[in-house]
C-alpha cells in the first residue's frame, strides 16, 4: 500500500458560530515516518488531532487516514478505525485510574480485534515487555493502580498502551510537557524505536521547538494554518 499514513487536502474547521479554527490546504504524514507537529497553546493543534482521530468531523476537505476517506465512514466505522489503527497518548495521559499498570496498558485490545490479533499471544507478556522497553522493569509496580505512580512512570504506561497491537500510526499530544530535558530526550528516543520496529508512524504534537532535533521532519502549524485564530 503506498498510500500515506495521513492525508489531509483542503481541510476547514470551525465550532458551531465561531470563525474558523482549521483552514489547511496540505498536510501529508508518510508511513513510518517520525514528524515533529509543532504549534503554540491555542493554535489548533488538539483540534487537528480530534479531525485525523474521527473525533470531530471537517466542514470541507478530505481527511484520509491509511488510505480511507473520514468522510465516508460512519461514527462507529470511525471509531473502529481508531481502535484498529491508532495508538494515541495524550496530554493528560487519560489512564484509567482503578485499573493496574498491565491491565491499562492491555486496554486497546478489548476494543479491537485486530491489535489482539498482532499480539499474537500473551497480552500480558506483551504489556510487560512494552513497559520495560519504556523504562518500567520493576515487577512490583505492574499490578499497582495507576494512581500510585510518579508522573514520569503514568507517562510510559500512557505510551505502552499506545503502542500495544502494533497500530500503524501513533500521536503523542503534549505527553513530556511534565518531564524534565533529559528525561523527557531518552522517553522520545525510546517512544521513536518502538514505533519503528513495527512501522508505525508517530506523529508527535508539542509547542517545544526545541524538540525537532529529534524527529525526520518538522511542520508549524501556523504554517499551514491560514486560519490564523486560537482554538
């Protein structure tokens, strides 16, 4: 399939009598590409994120996700989609708190056939083995609830869950904003190998510039934003 990860041509968002939030002629993730979305708070870029996830619908343009057409698909084929093929992590994490460490990152595959099928076996033995490649190795913090752990730790289950299944394209929204540079460096460098041992795309979204270093290649949303107005 040669197809890009994501296209988005002509793209126009605006919440219900408001000015217009999106207004993107051209936008292009390849498959397996690393890319480093940058904007300041306000800009859109969470708004961006909901379009190309199938939360919120374009007023015109056309979205398409790993070849499909968002606006062909119906709310729950868009929801499908997004379990099938998106691992996202966002900002504030969005970990269910009661829930242990492995049973929040194993989460996804109870919404999506197709992630349990690339497992392809133990979903705990693979939750466990995402949670060490990321940095959490200590057996004794995997059956705690999520709500006990540092910042730093809940941000790596965050991003466990997010690659669990083997999804093709991953977003990361804001999720080191809390880390300090070193830490937040080698959780970015590690997050960037995972996804490429399955051929994910990662799509990741700060207001950091300093970030870009990281990535094969950075966009600014204002940019490609004509829009020019805060969402």
């Amino acid at each position: 399939m040669n197809d890009p990860a994501i296209q988005i041509e002509g793209l126009r968002f605006a919440w219900k009598g408001h000015a217009a939030v999106l207004d993107v002629p051209a936008f292009t993730l390849a498959r397996g590409e690393r890319l480093f979305l940058r904007g300041p708070s306000g800009s859109g870029k969470s708004t961006l994120l909901g379009v190309i996830a199938g939360v919120l619908e374009a007023d015109a343009g056309r979205v398409s996700v790993l070849g499909q057409n968002l606006a062909s698909l119906s709310s729950s084929a868009r929801d499908r989609m997004r379990a099938d093929h998106l691992g996202v992590i966002f900002q504030m994490f969005n970990l269910v708190p009661y829930l242990s460490v492995v049973g929040n990152v194993t989460l996804p595959l109870k919404f999506s056939a197709a992630r349990r099928k690339a497992v392809g076996g133990d979903a705990e033995e693979e939750a466990k083995r995402l949670l060490g490649r990321l940095g959490l190795t200590d057996e004794s913090l995997l059956e705690r609830r999520v709500s006990d752990l540092s910042v730093g730790q809940q941000q790596r289950v965050a991003a466990a869950r997010a690659l669990i299944g083997a999804p093709e394209i991953v977003i990361a929204d804001e999720p080191t904003s809390a880390l300090d540079a070193d830490t937040r460096d080698r959780f970015i460098t590690l997050l960037s190998e995972e996804a490429a041992r399955t051929g994910a795309a990662l799509l990741f979204v700060s207001h950091d510039a300093s970030l870009a270093r990281l990535f094969d290649r950075a966009v600014d949303l204002t940019a490609i934003n004509r829009a020019g107005v805060t969402a």
